[in-house]
C-alpha cells in the first residue's frame, strides 16, 4: 500500500469512527460544520506525510495499551501510554482500578489524540479549521465509552443496585425526551420553577409598554434611597430576569435592597410581525424611552444604566449616541460580560463567518425571526459534555431525573430573535467590527465609544465561553472616561449569578496595562462576590439618600 492509499484509508476509517453521529451534521450545516469537517479531512489527504504518522502514531499507542492491560490484569503496576488527565466523565474509581475499563479509557484517549492530529494535519483556513475542530470535538464526546450502558462502569453499577429499575427509568426518559425534546437529554426539571413566585420574585409592577418592551419598576426596600435611579438593560437573547432570578440570588434584588431604585427593561418576544424590527428599534423604543420614562417618574435628571452582555453592548451604544446628541442624562454605567471589541469572538466566531450568516439570514427569511432552538444548538455545541453528554449519562443510563436548578430554568425559558435586527447585528459586529472602529451607525448617528466619558464598571468571568474575558478586557481602551475592571469566577451566567458567598472571588487591578495577561498578572485575588466591590462603587455615584 503506497502512503497515499495508507493516508486515505485513515481518513475512511475515520470517516466510519464518526457514521453513527452523521445525523447531527444536517441540523449543524447551517453552521456549515459538514462542509468545514470534509475540507479539512481532504486537506489532510494532501499531506501524506503527516497522516501516515497520526496513524501509526494510534496504532502504536494502541499496541502500548493492549500490552499495558495485560500487565494490569495480571496485576503488575504500569504507567498508562496517555496520561490521564482530569476529566469528571471518568471520576469513578472503576476506570482506575479495573483493567478492562482502563484500557478501554486509554483507547478512547488514543482515539481523541488521533482525530486531534488528523485536525492538525488537514490545518490551513481558520474557519473551517475552526468549525471542524468543534464539529470533530463533538463526534469524539458522543462516542466516549460513559455514554453507553455497557461501558459506563457508574451505571451499571447502578442498574446492579436497583435491580434493573434504574435501566427502566432511563429508558422511560429516553423515549419522554424523543417525544417531548427534539431527542435531546433535558437538562433541567423545571417543574419546582414558577416566575413571580420563586424566580423573578423581587416587588414591582409594569409602569410603561410599548410595541416592544415592557419598564418595571421595583418596590423599595429601604427607608431611604439613592438620588439617581438605575436602569437594568438586559439581553434579548433570554429573558429579561436572570437579572432577577432567585431570592437571595437576584442582583436586581440586591441592588433594592442597596438602596437604588431600580428600574428594569423586560423585551417582547419576537414572532414573524417583528421581522424587520431593527437594532435602532432596539436602542429607541427600548432604553433611549427607558430613559425618558424613568425621568418623568423619578424627577431625576441622571440616570444610571447597568448593562448585560447584548444589552450592556446596547447600553454602551446608546451612550455613544446621547454622547453624540448632546444629551447626558446617562450617570455611570456597569457593563456585565460585554463584548464591545468583537475581533477576538472566541468561540462564537465559529458561528459569525460571512457563509454562515448568509445561510442564517436565509433560514430566517421564511419565518422572519431566529428560533430559540437554533440558538440553544449552537450553544449547547460549545460545551457539549456539560449540556448534553452529563445528561446521557446520568438521564438516560442512570435513570436519573434531571436538576431542579434555577440558571437551567431560566435558560430553557428562551427567547427568538428578529431576522432584521439579528442579521444586522452579526454583520456590523461580529463580521465587521464596527463598533469598536467607530464605524457604526445606528438611529442616524455614527457612534464612537470613544465620546463616552461616563465612569464605567466593567466585569468579566473567567471561564465565560461567550465573551472572552480578555476580549472583554478591551473595552477599557474603548472608552474615554474612568473605568473600572474587575475578573470574576465562574462563567456567562454564573459569572453574574454570584452573590456573597465562601466561593465568591474576583480579581483587582488598579493599573492599566495593554494586555489582558498583563493586567492580570498584577492582580490581586479578593475572597467574596464582585456584588460587594459593584454595591461601594455604585453608591458613591448614585446620588444622596433621599
């Protein structure tokens, strides 16, 4: 066999590894993952070389394991060929201790390493690239051994335990969520959920509505309040209250119970009338009237704004546009994981590329909005082991009923996107980057970030997948008045979700450096929630008691 032919065969053997997952791949091509994962496989077939040594590289290592196994089954000590590694799918000690289990973990590891050097060797255009390393990455989650009855050791432990029952239910979970949930493991039981009773459940009322927002106003629960009210300007990606989400875990309940008046914007959602609702819409009829509303209620002539991830990148457009306007109503501004620099998308540039938001824009044509269970593909796929692969697990071998959680309740609670307004959205950021070049224009002004001298509070998390923190990080060289920067633990959402508590930590740095990995180097690690450094700042700029 010459090395081509050894080349090719590796890619085909490859190709039949993947086979039973290829009904993914028709959902995903709207992301063009297919198109992108054959470009690259063909890519690959270009250099002989490199694949000819991928595959006896896995073979080898195959030929290590199979010696290895043997060693322990006949219980003599040896070093696994790949190293372990930490990885919680695996956290039974069965994977440890029973040879038969960890060779097959060493096999499945091969099997990773191997596809990851078939990546590298089929390299050579950053999108596709891109989009075949997550498309690649998902295949090889979906055939690890813990996703099968028969080679995860936890539950069949578990069906030995319960006298088969746990098989049963699992079974009975399976077939629920074929029926009820597109075939996916449901991620959470939002059954013990109700919004107004124990999530979204902070005092107020409705005190404004338009065609496409509705204001709240919250009750005070203070004798006293700051001067300066606060507007809450959410994303319409979700619903507006994971900003208010469970008691004791709500910022907007802890900024009331501050002292601030607090006002929140909660959007519609959108349906085929709304098709060509545009991002000016968005900043109009949305906090630009939020404001004027807020005024009129309160007699303040300043109003604060806190921002969440689309709805901060709005907030900051629409400082941008009063700035250019000449009106300065707006105080300080609190940005929460935010991108307003999108040359650096992370993960998400994956699904920003000119092909796929053209064939985005056409799946949205016929229905004139974006469903929410595209998005939820999309972002399921970023982190497919926690929000998809767990849940095999533990649902359908375990027979496991999924967590009562309130971040997953509010997460399945989703919302849909207008096509104008997305398409729009897409190619002046994500495509082109215009607001930070200062080229963006919305409402008739072109809007530089720049004009916008307002004291700024700006938080990022540290694993948020879906703004980079040292993306995020940028916008402090964006803006042109003071800002504060903060890293917080955790993630997109429990990033902000992070109320006082023994596992609350951010981190601090006074000085500005040009670089993310600069600034933080120079950081200081601080125990407790960024809620309480937030609460010290925001006060001192809100305004007397009155």
């Amino acid at each position: 066999m010459s090395e081509h032919d050894f080349a090719r065969r590796v890619v085909e053997d490859a190709a039949e590894v993947i086979a039973p997952e290829a009904n993914l791949i028709p959902e995903l091509d709207m992301g063009s993952f297919g198109a992108s994962m054959l470009a690259v496989l063909n890519r690959a077939l270009e250099h002989p070389d490199e694949v000819a040594g991928a595959g006896w590289r896995f073979w080898t290592t195959l030929g290590r394991i199979a010696q290895f196994t043997a060693y322990r089954s006949a219980g003599r000590d040896a070093a696994p060929p790949i190293p372990a590694g930490k990885d919680k799918r695996f956290a039974d000690r069965t994977w440890e201790d029973n040879p038969a289990f960890a060779g097959l973990r060493q096999a499945y590891l091969a099997f990773k390493q191997f596809s990851e050097d078939m990546l590298d060797a089929g390299s050579g255009d950053p999108v596709s690239d891109a989009k075949a390393r997550l498309m690649i990455g998902f295949l090889v989650d979906a055939v690890a051994p813990t996703n099968f009855l028969a080679t995860n050791p936890a539950a069949l432990k578990r069906a030995f335990e319960t006298g088969g029952a746990s098989v049963v239910a699992g079974a009975a979970n399976f077939v629920d969520d074929l029926v009820h949930n597109d075939g996916r493991p449901s991620q959470v039981d939002r059954r013990p959920f109700q919004v107004g009773k124990n999530l979204a459940a902070t005092p107020g009322k409705v005190v404004y509505k338009n065609d496409l927002m509705e204001l709240i106003q919250y009750t005070p629960q203070t004798p006293e309040v700051r001067a300066i009210p606060m507007l809450m300007s959410p994303a319409w990606i979700n619903k507006y209250y994971i900003m208010d989400l469970a008691p004791d875990r709500s910022f907007i309940e802890w900024a009331v119970q501050h002292g601030h008046t607090v006002f929140a914007i909660s959007y519609r959602n959108p349906d085929e009338s709304m098709r060509g609702v545009r991002l000016d819409d968005y900043l109009i009829e949305g906090p630009r009237t939020a404001l004027d509303v807020i005024c009129d209620i309160t007699g303040s002539d300043k109003v604060n704004i806190t921002g969440l991830c689309l709805g901060g990148a709005l907030t900051a457009m629409l400082a941008a546009y009063l700035a250019r306007t000449g009106d300065d109503r707006i105080g300080c501004i609190t940005l929460l994981n935010t991108l307003l620099d999108y040359s650096e998308p992370g993960v998400l540039g994956v699904f920003t590329d000119e092909r796929t938001v053209a064939q985005m824009e056409h799946h949205m044509e016929a229905k004139g909005f974006l469903e929410a269970s595209d998005m939820r593909t999309s972002f399921d796929m970023l982190r497919a082991n926690d929000l998809i692969f767990s849940y095999v697990a533990t649902n359908w071998l375990m027979g496991q009923q999924p967590p009562a959680f309130d971040i997953l309740a509010w997460n399945s609670d989703s919302t849909r996107l207008p096509a104008a307004m997305h398409s729009f959205y897409l190619r002046s950021l994500y495509l082109h980057n215009q607001l930070a070049t200062g080229e963006l224009e919305l409402a008739g002004q072109q809007l530089s970030l720049k004009e916008i001298k307002n004291d700024t509070y700006v938080v990022s998390a540290e694993n948020d997948h879906i703004v980079p923190w040292t993306a995020s990080y940028k916008t402090a060289g964006l803006l042109g008045g003071h800002v504060r920067y903060l890293l917080s633990n955790g993630g997109h959402i429990a990033g902000i979700v992070n109320p006082p508590g023994p596992k609350a930590w951010h981190e601090v740095n006074q000085d500005s450096h040009a670089s993310a990995e600069q600034w933080r180097a120079g950081a200081k690690v601080i125990k407790g929630s960024w809620w309480e450094d937030w609460a010290a700042w925001a006060g001192k700029r809100a305004g007397g008691m009155v």
